[in-house]
C-alpha cells in the first residue's frame, strides 16, 4: 500500500476501507508515513470529511495503534465518562466513585488540564503521592479488587492520536468533526469498554462554543460508539460560568470529597453529577433506568460507601488517604489570598467561564503550554454565582496563588469576566438535552 495512493484517493473525495485507515493509523504510531504526509491527508480529510463508516474504523485502527486494554475477565458493566472539558468541572472525581460504589466497574483514563480548561489527572494528583501513570496490569488488577481505577493514557494506548493530534494542530484541522470523534473514542475503545457517558459542553468555556455544533459531535459520537459497540449517551451541559464553587487542583478535590462526605454541594455541580451517575449506573446494568440510577447514586453518598470507593482508591494508587476523612487539612492551598469584593449592589448577571479559567492559569493553577508546572494550591472560591444579588462589600470570590504578581494579574483578569446590572437577568438552563 502507497499513502501517496491514498493521499489522491482522500482528496478527489473517495473512501478508505479498514485497512486503509489501519495503513494510516500505524504508520502515524511507528513514524513510517512522513509528517508532511500525514498533514496533506489530514487536510483532506478535514476538506471531505469521513464517512459515518470511515470515522467508526478510523477510530478502532487508531485504538488498535497500540496495546488494547482487556477487561473482559472482570464481571459487570465497564463505563468510562468524558468531559469534553471546562471550568471548575471536577464531576468526575466524584462521579467514579459513586458510579464504582453502585457496582459498576469504572476504568476511567482523563488527562491533563491546557489552556483555560482543569484536567482531572492534576486535581488527583492534589493528593500527596497520588498515582495516575498506571500500567495495564496494575488497572486490571485494581479494577478487580475495587472496581474503580482512574489513570492517565500511556504511551503505548491510541499512540497514534497523540501524533495525528500535533499535526491537526499545527495544520489548522482540529476542528473536523470525524477526527475530533475517531481522536475522542480511539483512547476509550483501546480501555475496553462496555458503556460511555459524554458530557458535551457548550458555551463560552466550552471546546465548542457553539451549541448547534456541540449538539453535532454528540451526535457523532452516539453514532460512531453504537458502530463500535459501546453504549454511549450524550448530555448537553451550559458551560458559561464554571460549574460548582471550585476551580484549582485541590480546590476542586477538596469540593468533591466534601460532597462523597455528605456536605450539600453546590445546586449546579450536583444536578451533573446525579444526571451523569444516574446513566453511568444505567449502563453498567445496575439500575433500570437512568432515574434510579439516580436514587442509587444518592444513596451510596448518603451511606457513605461513596466515600470508601474514594477511600479504596487512594489507598490503591498510593496517595495519602488521610485526605478522606481531612481534605481541608490535607490538600493544598496556595499562601496568598486575595477577595474580590461587590462594588455595589445589583446583580451578578456574568462570569464568563472561559476568562475564570484564564485567570486560573495566571494563578498558577493551569497550564498555558502542556509542559508547564501546575500549583496545585491555586485557585479560586466562587461565594456568589449568576443570578445571585450583591451587597456592596461581600465576597464574590476569594483567589489564591503562590506568587504576589500572579494573584495580582489573576485578579485583574477574574474581575474582567464580571459583569453586574440593577436587573438579575436570565440564567443559561444547565442541562440542555440529553441524547441516547
Ligand atoms: N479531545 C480529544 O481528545 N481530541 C480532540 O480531537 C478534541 C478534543
């Protein structure tokens, strides 16, 4: 096979078979097809997007790029969740446990936070001497004994996604939906899956902003999964503000094991986490429907065997456990404080989450570039959200940072996402729709 040959064919708008897309996919893992290839096809893949068909085979030659997961000694339902990313969204540090402790084996791989978006490997890894580079033995393993492991991707899953990802990147073609589909479901299919719950984020701290085109990759991604044999369900959720009262690493672990602790959380972080939790337990085969899913997902916080799972897990991938009974004491928070305070009074009509994210960053809690150092301890606490009034002299939010310039910067951005008005206006509905 010459990918000259199927260069031409790709961009005269032709179709590739399996073994075409698995030519590709491994030439893209070993380095055999030159980069220059690579992106020409890219590029007229992106100009005459993949078939429903060639987008489900792409997906499983990139999985089978490299070393596929085997889960299928473990009795149960297999269900992974994905985020396609946001502001304060740590659902799922919360969401694996509940899911695991109502029966369903979760192998849940997340990755790293870049950009204005967190990542839930860096929250877990808030916890001191907390693992997430597992191997495929050891997640098997743990997954027998718990039934809840989360880790990040190793080189030898999907390896073809991270090359294929660093040329879309640089040859302005991210944004084609079949690729961003084959780039999402290779790395769940290559974990062996049964079940996937997809939170799809729209809105200004979205991946995609626009809700028509989320709505489209939800889509995508159903069609593509049932092609793989994967139950998947999408949930369209509103990402204009960030999600709950916490964005930073151990801010948001601190949160999250708070809530497995029984504290009430915040009203919007908790509405996502009984919707994903009720299907994630829907699909594992644990609960009828997703509604008793539901009902389950609350009483094994309220009993506290949510807490355990968390518990398990800690204990497995070598963190200090004590975090679960302490989180205030045992996670970390950055020196420095500042309050953004009302100004006056009116209502918090704004807080654009793509900014909040910035200026997380600037605090110290993310990532500009994937190989910059993330301050674990940085971050911010929401005391007020959209829609809620303002007294002049009450908190909006309470920053931290490591470092006086960065609190100082963060600062000035996170008050550049605010917007106040006499009139409360009108709140985004969070969950939009949810397509199964
Ligand atoms: N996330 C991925 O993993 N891949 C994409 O292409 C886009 C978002």
């Amino acid at each position: 096979m010459r990918m000259l040959d199927l260069l031409l064919r790709k961009r005269c708008g032709g179709e590739h078979d399996f073994k075409e897309l698995k030519f590709i996919a491994d030439g893209a893992a070993s380095g055999a097809i030159p980069d220059y290839q690579l992106s020409a096809w890219l590029m007229a893949a992106f100009l005459n997007p993949l078939s429903k068909k060639e987008t489900a085979d792409f997906t499983k030659a990139m999985a089978l790029s490299g070393k596929k997961l085997d889960l299928k000694g473990l009795k149960g339902g297999r269900v992974d969740k994905h985020s396609t990313g946001g502001v304060g969204d740590g659902v799922s540090l919360a969401l694996a446990p509940v899911a695991a402790a109502a029966g369903v084996i979760v192998p849940m791989m997340s990755g790293r936070g870049l950009g204005h978006t967190g990542g839930t490997l860096d929250k877990l890894e808030a916890v001191k001497g907390f693992k997430v580079r597992l191997s495929a033995g050891r997640v098997y393993k743990q997954l027998k004994a718990t039934g809840l492991s989360m880790f990040g991707q190793t080189a030898e899953l999907a390896p073809s996604d991270k090359k294929l990802y660093a040329l879309r990147d640089a040859s302005c073609t991210v944004e084609s939906l079949p690729l961003i589909v084959a780039s999402i479901l290779s790395k769940k299919y290559a974990e062996d899956i049964t079940g996937l719950v997809m939170d799809v984020k729209y809105g200004s701290g979205a991946f995609l902003k626009d809700f028509k085109k989320s709505r489209e990759l939800a889509v995508a991604l159903i069609d593509t999964a049932k092609l793989l044999g994967i139950r998947c369900v999408a949930v369209l959720t509103a990402m204009e503000e960030p999600l709950g009262l916490a964005v930073g690493n151990g801010i948001e672990m601190e949160q999250s094991i708070n809530i497995l602790r029984g504290e009430k959380g915040p009203a919007d972080f908790m509405e996502v986490l009984e919707v994903l939790s009720g299907w994630m337990i829907h699909l594992g085969s644990k609960a009828k429907t997703p509604e008793e899913g539901m009902a389950k997902a609350r009483a094994v916080i309220a009993d506290g065997s949510a807490l355990e799972k968390m518990r398990q897990m800690v204990r497995w991938q070598g963190g200090d456990v004590r975090v679960v009974d302490n989180p205030e004491k045992f996670l970390p928070k950055a020196k420095l404080l500042t309050d953004v305070k009302a100004a006056k009074a009116g209502y918090l009509v704004k807080m654009d989450a793509r900014t909040v994210g910035h200026a997380s960053v600037v605090l110290g809690a993310g990532r500009a570039r994937a190989e910059d150092a993330v301050d674990l301890g940085a971050g911010l606490i929401l005391y007020r959200k959209v829609g809620d009034r303002l007294v002049p002299g009450e908190i909006i939010a309470r920053l931290y940072s490591s470092d006086a310039e960065k609190l100082r910067e963060g600062r000035k951005t996170f008050e550049s996402a605010l917007s106040t008005d006499l009139r409360p206006g009108k709140k985004t509905k969070l969950i939009k729709e949810v397509i199964s």
